[in-house]
C-alpha cells in the first residue's frame, strides 16, 4: 500500500489546458469514491506558454520534480507552431525528452469501438504497444545528438535505430499483455526490404513468443497491416511494432474506432509512467468548450492502473476500473462531443462522468487492461513495468 500518489500535471498547448484539469479532477473523483489517499499534486510548466516565461518549452527545473514523483499527467504540445528560433534551438520536443530521459519504452495505445459511437467499424478492441525509443524516428533514437543530418547541402540522411534489449523488453510488454486480453500478439514490421533491423526486431520478438506458448502469435509487413486493420480490424488483440509503425497504426485505429479524441495512451517504464492522450492539441477548437476529454481521461485511468499493480494497491486499481467504467456508460447514453457528432461541451460531458463514478466503497484489485468482447474499456501498460 502507498501513503498516496504524488503526480506531476502539465497542460501543454491547444485543448491540453481544458482536457487535463478535466482528467485531473475525475482521478481525484475516483480515488476519493474508491477509498484511495489523496494525490499529492504537483503543476509544473510545458509548453508555448512555459517558452514564453522560461525559454524552454520544458522547462530543466522540471526534471529534479518529477524524479521525485510517481507518475505524471501531460497535455498536448503544439511544437510546429513554436517560435523559429525554438525550432533552431537544442531543446527538443517535451514529450520526446520526457520518453528519452526516463526510459518510458512502452507505448500502449488501446482503440475500441462503442455500440453509439459513429464509427467505420464495429466490434473492435485491441491495443498497439509501440517501442517507445528506437526505430524510425531520429529525434529520439540517440543518446547524444540527433539521427538526422545532412553530409552536403542537397543530401538528407535519417538513422534508424533498433537493439534487441529494446526489442525484448517490447515483446515481453506485448506478450504479458495478451495473456491478460484474448491471448493473441501480431507482430509488425518490414522485413521484406530492411531485413537486418527488422529481422532482429521479428527474432527477439519470437524469442519472447516462445517463453508465451500460450499465445498465438502471427505477424504482418506494415503496409498489409495497414489494410488488415481497415478490412478485418476485429481479427487482432495485441500488434506490436517499433515506434513510427506503433504511432501511424494508433491513429489510424483510433479513427476508425470513432475518433483520436478518444485515443487514449501510457508512456511506461520500469520505474515511471506518463498519462498523455494520442491526439493532438486541436489549436482549432481550443479555448471553445468542446474539446473532448476521453482520451486524456483514460490514460489517467491507465496511469492509475499502472500504478496500482506497481504498489500493490487495491484501492487505486479500483478507481482506474470505476473511471473506465465511468466512460462507457456516459457514451453509452450518447453524451459525445461534436468530435463524435454530438452536441456535448467539456464541461457537461465532466460532470456526466463524475455522476457515472460509483459511491464510496470498499476497494478492490480489478483492473481496465484486459479488454475482450463485452470487456472492460481499454489497456494498460502490463505487468513487469512494476519490477
């Protein structure tokens, strides 16, 4: 058991100043109802307007805080709309210096369709775990410097970076998983034209699939899975892929589950976990009262979650299950915001899940991963994050 969480809360840019105090109020709603101590919250600045007051979109001081916190809630972040000389600057993107620097390699994305939310497809619940470090994206994929750079003014060169520590540890997070849902990994990758990155991806992924005998395991080039998802969506459980493959997919089953405005998603760890949703900041409808908060509400519930299998904590586990819960009856009655083709606002669609959290009671160890047809909503970050 802990003596209560103590969590950071950054808002970012665009609709991130609307959505996260949103999630930020329903988590303390549900640990409260569960029987939870209270979080200890701490507000720190990221963002344009954090670059603005402090010349750092994250600001260094942040680092010492959140070494100190369990976990913590981060908005949206607007970085293309920066300043030039932002953009010619050192500071990198916050999300990516927060992923890098605390080694949060697991990237759960969950999509599911809902009976009355207007969708492409129907009967859908999986969750793509994405490797949060490596692969294809060369902002990242470096300890120091950046993998991308040019030898002469007219050539551009990108490094793709992938290790089997990195693998392992991604299959281990995906196979854990699936135990947990319908026992079923796909595994995604190119190894048809880049056979020796991906082929070491695919063996270390094997690898792991043999310690899970249990699991039935296929795999899939990136572009046929692309087409599978949009034509037998309903035929996977858990895809695993490195990180550009993970965070295309993810959005592309987030729309047609509904919308990436209920995408929600965990950045995971072996020692911290971030809650920060799968959309954009929507700078569009910013500041307009409809932004829809369910994707950042429930990777608050998958933060809990993470955190109460971490701690051995009942009470936390139970507030994670009572907000996902929370969302599918509110959706159930057609409460969605115009995103979704409804007429909900924010702030009527907040105080419709705070009146869907359960009364008071005793705590219990349940958990929002498992998924399933007819399961609970969502995923989770799995076991071993925890050791």
């Amino acid at each position: 058991m802990t003596d209560g969480l103590r969590l950071a809360c950054m808002l970012g840019d665009g609709i991130g100043p609307e959505i996260v105090p949103v999630a930020r109020r329903i988590a303390d709603e549900a640990l409260t109802r569960s029987g939870a101590d209270p979080v200890d919250w701490v507000d720190l600045p990221m963002g344009a307007a954090a670059l603005a007051e402090f010349g750092y979109a994250l600001p260094p001081a942040n680092i010492a805080v959140l070494d100190g916190c369990d976990g913590w809630l981060a908005g949206p972040h607007d970085s293309e709309s920066y300043p030039e000389s932002w953009h010619a600057g050192p500071e990198g993107v916050p999300g990516v210096i927060l992923r890098g620097h605390y080694e949060l390699y697991a990237n759960i994305r969950p999509s599911k369709s809902h009976p009355t939310v207007p969708s492409l497809v129907k009967d859908v619940d999986l969750v793509i775990v994405r490797e949060n470090t490596e692969g294809f994206y060369p902002d990242r994929n470096m300890f120091s410097g950046n993998g991308e750079f040019m030898p002469t003014p007219d050539v551009a060169l990108c490094v793709g970076k992938f290790s089997r520590t990195a693998a392992r540890r991604i299959a281990r997070s995906a196979f854990e998983l699936a135990e947990l849902r319908r026992r079923h990994v796909t595994i995604v990758h190119k190894s048809n034209v880049i056979p020796v990155c991906f082929g070491l991806f695919l063996e270390e992924c094997r690898a792991v699939a043999r310690e899970h005998p249990d699991v039935q395991v296929d795999d899939f080039l990136f572009d046929a899975m692309a087409a599978h998802l949009v034509r037998r969506p309903q035929a996977f459980d858990v895809i695993v892929t490195e990180n550009l493959f993970g965070d295309t997919l993810s959005d592309l089953a987030s729309e047609l589950t509904g919308s990436l405005g209920m995408a929600a998603s965990i950045n995971a760890g072996a020692k911290y976990a971030m809650a920060q949703a799968a959309h954009g900041s929507a700078p569009d409808i910013a500041g307009q009262g409809i932004a829809n908060p369910l994707g950042m509400v429930m990777s608050v519930a998958m933060l809990l979650q993470w955190l109460g299998e971490r701690n051995a904590d009942p009470a936390v586990a139970a507030a994670a299950t009572s907000i996902a819960a929370a969302v599918d009856a509110v959706i159930s009655t057609g409460a969605l915001t115009p995103d979704l083709g409804g007429t909900a606002t924010t702030a009527s669609l907040t105080d419709a899940l705070i009146h869907g959290l359960p009364a008071r009671r005793a705590a219990q160890a349940s958990g929002v991963h498992s998924g399933g047809s007819g399961g609970d909503h969502g995923g989770h970050a799995g076991p071993g994050f925890a050791d």
